[in-house]
DNA sequence: TTGTAAGCGTTATCAA
DNA sequence: TTGATAACGCTTACAA
C-alpha cells in the first residue's frame, strides 16, 4: 500500500509526490536506516547486494534527500546567508556574483536579504536567515545592527565582512587594499601634473571603505612627495539630496585654488563619479584637459564616457570568491583567528588623466 | 530540568540555543499545542489568562518558530525561488531588487540561483530550488530545461516568467512591450531623419524578448509610413566572441546603403549599446551627427556616454515587483489562467538621436 | 552488517 | 478550551 500520499488522485494531474526515504526503503526492501547509511556512510558497512538494491531504488523512484528534514535533524542546512546594503550596486552585485558561484561549487545555496539601504533593517535580515538555520553569513553590510551580527557569531555561526568592517565585530574580512588603491590613483594624478586634488566620496559616516579612502587620500597629500612641492588636496562629501549644486560649487572653488596648476579629482565609487561627470558637463570643463579625474570602480562603461574615465579597478569577483571560499573553510572546521584579506587595486589609465592632448 | 540543551556549556560563550516551541509551553506551564494555537489562530479558542501567559513566556524567550521545522511540517516554506541566468545582466539585477522587495515585504525570502549564463544549469537549479520546497519560481532564463519548469508547475508549484517565455510552457507571464517599446524607438529614429536603420542585437536563438524585437523591427521597416518612403532596415546579430571586427564591417555596410540618407542604429540592450559605441568610435563617426542611436535599456551612464545615448527605459523595478506579486497571488490561491502582463517602455531622447547640432 | 526506535521543532487530530 | 499524541522526512544510538 502507498498509503495516503496517493489518496488525493483526483480528475487532474496527479501530482506524484516527492519520493521519500521511507518510499525507497519499502521498494528496496530494507529499512530507512540502511538507505540512510548508504546515502551518507556509503563505503563503510554495507553488502554489495543491499548497496545495490537501495541505489536501483532510489534511481527508480528518482529519490533525493529533503534538505529542509536534514537541516531540521542535523543542524545544518548547506545555507549561507548573503545580506548586502543594495542590491542596485555594482559593487555588490559583482561580489554576489563570485560569491554565488563558490558557494554552488561547495554545494551550498544562498539566501538572498537585500536591505534596500535601509541599514535599520540589519537585523531583522540576520534574524530571519538565522531562522532559516543559515550556516553562516556574508555582509556587505554597515554594522548598525547592535550587533545582531556579532551574536549570530557568538551562537557558532561563521560570518565574513565584505568591504565594510563592523566595528563591534572580530570576523574574517575581505576587502580591497583601500590605502593602496588611493595611493595608486593619487600618484597616478600627481605624475599626469595634476596639482590641486580634491577627493569626493558619498557621506563618510560610519563607513569603513570610504572612511579608510578618505583618510589614506588625506594622508597621501599631507606627505609630500621626493620633488613634489606644489601638492594640495582637499576632501568633499556629496549626497544625492542636495542637488549637485553644492559639488559644483566645490569644483568651482578646487580650481579657483588651482590657479596656474591643475586640478584633479579622485571619486571614490562609480556613483560619485558620474555625478562629478555630470557637474562637469554641466561647468563646460573638458575631462582631461581643464581637469583630471581618476574614478574607484572600473565598470563597462567606464571606457565609453567623455575620452574614457581613468579607474581604479576592484576584483570583485575574486573579492566574492575568497569571502565564500573563508566561509567555507570555517564550515569545515577551519579554526583561526580573524583573517583580513586585502585585495590589491589596478589602475587603468585613460583620457580623463591625460592634460595634454597627444 | 532544562535538559539536553545546557550541557555542553564549557569554558567558552554558552550559545544559549535558540529556545523551541517546547521551551514555550514549559515556560508558560501549557501545552506544546497551545503555543502552537496561539501562534497560528490567535483570535479563536483562547483563554484571555492563558493567552497572555503564553505571550509573556514567548517574548521572555525571544522565541520565534524555525521556518524548517513549519516547512516540514505544513509542506510550505515561505521561500521563492528565483532563477536568473545572469546576474551580472542590470535588467535581471533590477529584476531582482524588484522581485525582492515584494517577496520581502509578503513575508517571503528569496533563494537564489544563478545560471551563470549556462543554460544547462536550469533543471538542476529547478530541481535544488524544489528539494528546498520553494512554494514557487521566478525565472528569468531560457527555457533549455527539458521542462523541468513545467515539471515544476505540474507538481502545482506556481512559476512566473520574467522577459523570456518558455515556449513549453503555460505560465504567468510579466515583460516589457517589446512590440511597442521597438516602435517607439524606430519611429523616434526616423522622426529625427534617420533612413537607413540598423537593428543590433545579441544572437537571437530562442531568447524569445530577443526574436520578438527582432521581429517587431522588421514589421515596422517593411510597413512603410505615411510620407515615409526612403525608408530600409536590416537586422545584424553581434556576438562577444567574433570580436567586434563583424560589427564594423556591419556598420560600414550600414553607411554604404545609406548613400546620402542618415544612418541609425537600434540596439536591443545596454551590452549591445556599449558595443556599438565602441565600434563607432573606433571608425571615428560621431554619434547623432554621422548616425543615430538609441539603446533598449536606460542605465545610470546613459546621459554621461558621447553626447548622452537616447534609451528606451523599461519599468525594471516594476517588473520585477509585479512578478513577485504574480507569484503571491498565487501562492494565495487565485485560479485564473495563466496571465500575460506587458508594461510599456518610455522612450528617453538624448544627444545619440540628434542629427543637426542644435 | 542491518533493523528498531527515538527525536529534530512544528502542526493537526483527536479526546478530554 | 486545552492537552496528549502522532505525524512530517530524516539521522543516529542502540539492539539484534
């Protein structure tokens, strides 16, 4: 007898439920525990001819295991939760993207919680994939969770940083070498002849990748450079409420400064980039020429804008992969303290660094 | 006795496991059955006593019921699957936050599966997604899946098609007006002069937004309008590989049959767009004045590449939005046969469609 | 080497 | 109105 399962044949198209691993055992004529071993154990302890008869079965009834009743018996559910401030980044998405594909690779599914950069919402995204029995975390994340994070590590949970550190939180983090990167794209202006810099980022406030630039850019112009002498550098930070009237006028008063020597602009993520583009446009200044602009975040577009943007690129996919890839190893057991990986950035120069026309 | 739970609390942080449903009753001094019944029918059969105290033994514990455990147990899980077949595309990434954000908001959680572009991916990522007893699909992918989809639908799993139709499939249906959004940017193409038209797209195969497009460009080249009588279009499918060689032997070609008239380019999306813009200015033609351009897909670089690139936006979030609540609704019973729901594109004119300086 | 049975955290059925 | 109790599909002592 199939029992139950088949009662509710009805006119339409039965839908033939899931086998199960009772399903299974009945058709191959042992108990549960034995299909159970097989599955899991399958070399130890197990005649070649049961072995047989169970795999035969469960090819025929097209058996897999539910994840949903492992989890719930073992603890563990192969999930890792992946909550990032906003989807609609670049950044973020290339990040989910690596990330992704490692963790299918291990046999782990994501979670997706999008936080829509509603940052208030932190905890509510870790609580509900805790629920779920996520096995560990990625965050992209502000931290302003009053450390639901730092509790989901204390109940045992894994948890890896992308990009942005939670101050409360001793966890492995993964991020670009933000100092480096700076330097790299500061450098890179002085050497082209740009003199009088202004760094703009989006609003500081608590968050570690932009307050690591901002602090490295400033760092950079205050020591000055073997036969560098003229160097000056200023910081600017530009919301999206307040119109773009207050970067322009910023713009206005960088190369009011400039005088004779000429100014350049370092942006500190795509976002912020074209909307230094768009206040240039709209000031009438040639991207190159009447002033420099080296741009955090390589994008496809980036070649295509003006005489092409000048960018620091991230790794982003590697940034994803080597986040799942140290979440993983902690699931197997990998036990260490805190590791930081820093990713090195690259330069790719083009037109909107170039002050004399070739 | 508080059992099991609290004994391997060694040296380290207790972990102080999440507290059950049992842990409740006891607390309270009822049954597990109670808790449950206030948890699920609140309002009927309840002592006003009893309820409280049972309110009060939930909050002292922070309990919240584990979504597994309910999964097993009701069969249903709260969970939807998406599938895209590649994130790193912006329209699925929009999709995404789109589809996201209602599930969220419907008390439903996302599960993620990428394809990576590989469509054979599809069936296993079906077959993942139902193990965990998603309650229902998004998809935003080919269709390559030897029906694993409506596999899926037969098993009475609800399944919403996002911008690409399975042509096996019966099954609510949520995409641009691709028809339309192709006439508005043809039409706005020769209402600025353009005569000579170039239709570019990825390679058409069975993507069906693709051949639809395709198909919706060639009706309206061939039904000539009215006072329109120079008018000639063909169709040119570029791929990533073939380097870009065959795209600019595609646009000399172009400029050859237009002799005297303008030519103009439509490109089925932002990769396309970015192809395009980059073959023509390697031929060194100035986009608008030597020809004309608009590009399915508006993006936040639009305004900022050459002298801003005309669009056709599509509702993104609301497509994605309008899937998701596609899919709830059905979650919540509603019979209807399956739904085509088509939202109109909206034409963004820039400088790329500008023939005469103004 | 295999089977029996208990239990993971819920909900649903039945008595009380 | 409430409480035992049996499932849901799986794993794992323990017994055989």
């Amino acid at each position: 007898m199939r029992a139950k399962k088949q009662v509710h044949n009805s006119a339409a198209a039965a839908p033939a439920a899931r086998a199960t691993i009772a399903d299974v055992a009945r058709e191959a004529g042992v108990s549960k525990a034995t299909v159970s071993r097989f599955l899991n154990h399958r070399e130890r302890l197990l005649t070649k001819d049961i072995a047989s008869r169970v795999e035969v079965a469960i090819e025929a009834l097209a058996y897999s295991p539910s994840p949903m009743a492992q989890a719930l018996k073992r603890g563990r559910s192969r999930l890792i939760g992946l909550v990032v401030a906003d989807v609609t980044n670049p950044f973020s998405v290339a990040v989910l993207r690596g990330a992704e594909k490692a963790c299918q690779q291990a046999g782990y599914l994501l979670m997706l919680f999008n936080l829509g950069n509603d940052s208030r919402r932190e905890s509510e995204a870790i609580k509900t994939l805790t629920a779920y029995q996520v096995e560990g975390f990625i965050l992209n994340t502000l931290g302003r969770d009053n450390g639901a994070a730092a509790d989901a590590a204390r109940h045992g949970k894994p948890v890896v940083l992308v990009d942005r550190r939670h101050h409360d939180m001793q966890a492995d983090f993964v991020s670009l070498d933000n100092a480096g990167a700076v330097r790299l794209g500061t450098q890179h202006l002085v050497e082209r002849g740009y003199r009088e810099l202004l760094f703009v980022s989006e609003p500081v406030k608590d968050v570690s990748s932009r307050e690591e630039r901002k602090a490295a850019f400033r760092a950079f112009v205050e020591a000055p450079q073997a036969g560098v002498t003229d160097l000056h550098g200023s910081t600017f930070e530009s919301t999206a409420e307040d119109g773009d009237a207050a970067l322009e006028q910023a713009l206005r008063s960088l190369r009011r400064r400039a005088g004779k020597r000429l100014p350049g602009v370092l942006s500190s993520n795509a976002v912020v980039t074209l909307r230094v583009v768009a206040a240039l446009a709209r000031l009438g200044w040639r991207l190159g020429a009447d002033v420099g602009l080296v741009g955090f975040d390589d994008t496809e577009w980036s070649p295509y804008v003006g005489p092409g943007l000048s960018t620091i690129a991230q790794p982003t996919d590697e940034l994803g992969r080597i986040a799942a890839g140290c979440l993983i190893e902690r699931l197997q057991g990998l036990e260490l303290p805190p590791r930081q990986i820093l990713l090195s950035g690259r330069l790719l120069p083009r037109g909107s660094s170039v002050s004399t026309p070739t």
